[in-house]
C-alpha cells in the first residue's frame, strides 16, 4: 500500500462488548480488592486476628 492509502484507513475506535466486559472485570477486581482490605484493617483494629 502507498503511503496516501496507510494514511486514510480509519480504524475501529468504538466500544466493544469484549473491552466493556473487560471494564466492568477490572471494576470487580477493584471492588473485591477494596472489601479484603476494608475487612483486613477493620479485623487488625479490632484485634479479632485468625
């Protein structure tokens, strides 16, 4: 391909179902990583160690 016809290739830039169900995994990951530590701080605080 020329150089003219590399410049005009529009590439998909929109949201796909696989990248959204990949956001949404990653927002799992987060909450579950806020609520082991929430309950490890609360649990240390409050003596009650295993």
């Amino acid at each position: 391909m020329k150089k003219e016809e590399l410049m005009s290739i529009i590439g998909g830039s929109g949201i796909t179902s696989a990248m959204l169900s990949s956001i949404v995994k990653i927002g799992d990951i987060i909450l579950d990583l806020g609520r082991s530590l929430g309950s490890a701080i609360r649990r240390i605080y409050k003596g009650k160690l295993c």
